[in-house]
C-alpha cells in the first residue's frame, strides 16, 4: 500500500493522464481510430438479417448480358420499375439520377413508368438549396408522375468511410427517410439526426443485404419472390460507374451506393436502432479508467496494477460491446487512452519510488544479506560436522578411527569429478558417503566386533545395517540425508545382482552407492581389522580388476584404476609410503593398470563394510 508523498506522485501521474486524455479527446485527436472501434463492434456483432429491403445491381454483368453502354436508355430503366412493380415490390427506389433531359421519347416512356409505379423515390445529388430539384424535368413533374425526390447525399467521415445518414441536405429530405416515410407513413424525427446524422445500422459485409443484376430483373429471370414486400433499391454497383465506397463492414471489399442506400432505409424502418450514447458516458468512462491503475497501485503491489490495465480494457471493451448491440453508442477510444497513459505514468510513478525506497534500504540489505550468507555457510558446516561425526562415531565402534570415513568421502568426491560429475554434485556424495555405514549403530556389539568369521544367522544380521541406516535417515528434505539415505541402503547391491538388501543389478544400483562401494572396499582392503590382514596395494587393485562387472560397476573401476597413480597428489603423505599409508608395491602399469601377473591376491575381498 502507498502512503505519503508517495501517494501524492501516483496520483499527480493519475491527474496528468486524465488532462491529456481530455485534451486529446476535445481536438479529436483520435477520432480517426475511433471509427475504426465502430467497424470492430459491427465485426463482433455479426451479420444480421435484411428481409425488408433488396437491392437491383446495374453491375459489370448487366453491360455484357445486355450489351449496352452508360447511361442506359430511359426506356430500360422504365422496363426495370414495370418489372419491379409487377413482382410485387413494396416501395421501388431508384437511385439514378434524372435531371438532364434526353430524348422525348425515352423521357417519357421514363415518365409513364414511375406513374405506373406510384410512389417511386427518385434520388439526386443536386438541389437548389430549398429542396427544389431538376428531377424529371423539375418539381411539378414529379408531382404529376406520384413520384418523391430524396437526396442522395452521404457524407463520409475521416478515413472515406461512411457511417451516417442526413434527415436532409440542402432542404431535400434524404432518399432513406423520405422512404421509409412512405412505408410506415410517418418519417423520422428530424431531432434525433443530430448534427452529425443518424448512425447506419449496416446488416453486414457487403452483399448481405439481397441483390439481384439489373439485367436478370430486365429479361425477366429473376425470381419475383425475391422482390414481393420488399423497399427495392436500383442503382449502379459496378466499380466503373464510381459509385461505390468504404463501410465499417466493408472488410477489403467496397459497398455500392444501393446497397448503402438500401441500410440506411432499414435503418430508419427500424426507428434509428443506433444512438449516440449521451456525452457524459465517455467522460465518466474516461475518468474512471484514468483512475483505476492509480488506486489500484496504492491498494495493491505494483505488479497487479499493472495487470490491471489490460485487464480493465478488456472489460470496458466487453461493456461498450453489450452496449453497442442494446443500440448505444459508447466512446472507447478516449477512455482507453486514459488508462493507457495512467497506467503507464503510475507504473514510471512507481518505479521511481521503488528505486528511491531502494537506495534507502541498500546498505541495510547488503548487511543483512551478507549476515544470511554467514548464517547458511555456518548451518551448512555444521550439518557437515554433524554428519561426519556421526558416521566416524559408528566407525569408532568397529574398532576404526574417523580416517577411514575421511578417506572414503575424498576418495568418493575424487571419482566422481573424475567421471564427469559436476563440481557440487561430486562433492555431496562425497560428503553424504559418511554416512555409509550408518546402520551398524543397530548392530550388537557380539556380532559387529566378533574377531572370527561370522555364522549365517549373524551375517544375516550383519547385513540389516543397510536397511538401518535408510531407515535413520529416511524422510529428510534435505539433498545431502537423502543421498546418504540411497548410498546407506544401496551401497551392498552388486553390479551382478547378487548384493544385498534388494539384489539391484547393473544401473538399478544409484549412482553414488556404485562409487562408494568401490572405494569402500579399496579401502576396507587395504585396511587391517581384527578379522583380516591388511592387503597390499597390487592386491587391493587386482582384486577390484577381478571383480568388474560382477561386483562393481566396470566403467568406475576402469576410472578408478587410471586415477590411483596420481592420489599422492591429493593425499599429503609421506613420500616414502604408498597411497594412504601403504607402501606402493610394483604391478601397475604407467597408467595405474594392475598387472595380473605380477599380483598375488588372496583371490576375494573380505569386508564386514
């Protein structure tokens, strides 16, 4: 939680990003990017149905069916509203414009037609700015003819897209509400145009709305089910006539001006479905994003203020969605500047506490840590002393000083380096190898320390101080007690399966229990106990060579064998005794291999170990 004059700087970054979202928002900054939040919401909406409207489409087809060139001739457009009318349309629109003479003929078979009709919707780009137009050769003609003039007229916003329709330009009501006037004998309420127009509530990508070639209309093959109950918009589609624009659900796609023509009238049959949300909205949405990163980082770790920002966007996003199909209009773009800037200022706001807060606790932290760092090296020597104590504490009851424990950790460390292990890896079974020999804490002295060979039942016995020994040190979490664990059980098991507790064989045995046994019974061999002399140097390695691949592993004993040359190093001693206190005898080869010929073994290692 942030308190103080730390709190006062989250909240200077909150108020600063609020003040430029604001500024931002009154020099319509973004607006443009905001049109395109309204192509992602029709995009999210999907497309909706279009059964009172249809669309006949003077496009490329129509020049080759009919081989004709633009404009066509009067007469033709003539015979598309006898058809239209004939098939049953509603309301026909025609979305050409007639204000210039031709012939007389044409003209007038142009005329007759749209009195056949009745109602027709003339559209035109032209007025006189009182709402006086040309079209059909002037006002009274279209009086005369049944027919209504409607202006054309769509303006686009930024980016060349069109999103609105006018109530009317230049005193000439638009073509969509002087129709759907017609259709539902009430037009809409010019109040609810705005200054800007009434949002389309387009129904989809272009080609949603039913559209059918003005030559298949004109020769008679398209279906009149298609047309029968519908507001039919005529008009130019194909690319060339230049009557097709951008939409927000255009896609990569242009819309022709029917198709357009053909949304806005359903939008207006359907009560201007869409509405601008009312201004206040935006603010409250732009001042309650600007505010949530900052209360979120005094309430909260920096962190999950941070997490908030997307996760605010997408919430608000979800909201202006829901809100968009209930027919409202929400400003998102603002609003998600606010919290954009706010988080990125409570965030910089933040660190630049944090990093003076740390200055501040430095040296204190570089003291407690140097402490912890002191405390952990100790904790971990003791457990180290501990361990070895202990194991030279059951060593010391077979008659053996803590050299041999000593000797088998240095020994085991060494072969495992040397194998390839790493550095710390090879030092813990060095240090858990200590701990081998754990279990003869449980074994009566009668039998650990009988000078003579052991009887089967003692033997028996005898070899239960590798499941002591994992049972001592069973359950511990930590890494050195449970490698001494697996090493105390394991370290019997023979490479031929013939060991005991388990009889593991070959890679079954672990690892570490695979180097300890070798250099347990190397040194147990070369040891003097009460029950055996102490063997020499060439015997101890005959014995391990003779007993590869039965009793030990064979890759360690071949390693071991190459690193016994070079242990003086490792071992200060005197110089004119053998490898831990014995004296070197000759047998081995320069590179540490026994020669069986020149060694006299007793034939099997003798070890109680």
């Amino acid at each position: 939680m942030v308190r103080g004059r730390d709190g006062l700087v989250i909240l200077a970054a909150m108020l600063a990003a609020m003040a430029l979202a604001l500024f931002a928002k009154d020099v319509h900054l973004l607006d443009g990017v905001e049109d395109e939040t309204v192509a992602m919401r029709f995009e999210a909406r999907g497309a909706q149905p279009a059964d009172r409207v249809a669309v006949v489409a003077i496009d490329d087809a129509s020049f080759s069916d009919l081989e004709v060139q633009w404009p066509f001739k009067r007469s033709l457009h003539a015979r598309a509203i006898d058809a239209l009318r004939e098939a049953g349309a509603k309301q026909i629109v025609y979305d050409v414009q007639f204000t210039e003479p031709t012939t007389e003929r044409e003209d007038l078979a142009l005329y007759r037609a749209v009195r056949r009709a009745g109602d027709v919707v003339l559209a035109t780009t032209e007025t006189d700015g009182d709402g006086g137009t040309n079209v059909l050769g002037g006002d009274e003609n279209v009086k005369q003819a049944g027919a209504h003039a409607g202006s054309a007229n769509l303006e686009t916003d930024r980016g060349g897209v069109i999103h609105r329709f006018p109530y009317a330009t230049g005193g000439l009501r638009s073509v969509a509400t002087v129709t759907s006037g017609l259709v539902t004998g009430e037009s809409p309420d010019p109040e609810a145009f705005g200054h800007d127009g009434a949002w389309i509530d387009y129904a989809g990508a272009p080609g949603t709305v039913p559209t059918v070639s003005f030559s298949d209309l004109v020769s008679g093959k398209a279906d009149p089910a298609r047309f029968r109950g519908r507001v039919v918009v005529v008009g130019a589609s194909a690319p060339t006539l230049q009557d097709v624009h951008s939409t927000p659900t255009s896609d990569d796609r242009l819309m022709s001006g029917p198709e357009i023509q053909a949304n806005a009238i359903a939008t207006a049959l359907r009560g201007l479905p869409l509405r601008d949300a009312p201004g206040w909205t935006g603010v409250l949405a732009l001042l309650l994003l600007g505010a949530a990163p900052a209360l979120a980082h005094m309430r909260a770790r920096r962190l999950r203020a941070a997490v908030l920002a997307p996760l605010a966007a997408v919430t608000f996003a979800a909201v202006a969605q829901f809100a968009f199909t209930r027919g409202w209009m929400v400003p998102v773009t603002y609003p998600l500047l606010a919290l954009i800037l706010s988080t990125l200022g409570t965030m910089s706001a933040g660190f630049v506490i944090q990093r003076r807060e740390r200055d501040r606790v430095a040296e204190h932290n570089d003291v407690l840590e140097q402490r912890v760092r002191e405390r952990t090296a100790e904790l971990r020597d003791t457990q180290l002393d501990v361990v070895r104590r202990l194991g030279q504490a059951v060593e010391s009851r077979d008659g053996d000083t803590g050299e041999h424990i000593e000797r088998i950790s240095r020994l085991c460390q060494q072969l495992a380096r040397k194998i390839g292990l790493a550095e710390d890896e090879a030092e813990l079974i060095g240090h858990a190898s200590t701990m081998h020999d754990v279990g003869k804490i449980g074994i009566p002295d009668s039998v650990l320390l009988k000078p003579s060979r052991l009887d089967p039942g003692e033997w028996e016995l005898m070899q239960s101080h590798t499941t002591i020994g994992a049972s001592i040190l069973a359950g511990s979490r930590s890494p050195l007690l449970q490698t001494a664990e697996s090493i105390a059980l394991t370290h019997h098991e023979r490479w031929d399966g013939t060991g005991y507790p388990a009889g593991l064989r070959g890679d079954a045995i672990p690892l570490a229990a695979r180097i300890c046994a070798v250099c347990d019974v190397f040194d147990a061999l070369l040891s003097k106990r009460r029950y055996k002399r102490g063997w020499t140097m060439e015997e101890a390695i005959a014995e391990l060579t003779a007993q590869r691949g039965r009793h030990f592993d064979p890759m360690l004993v071949d390693v071991f064998v190459t690193m016994v040359p070079g242990l003086d190093e490792d071992w200060p001693i005197d110089p004119g005794v053998g490898v831990l206190g014995f004296r070197r005898l000759p047998g081995l080869d320069a590179g540490g291999q026994a020669d069986p010929k020149a060694v006299n073994g007793p034939g099997a290692s003798v070890s109680r170990s």
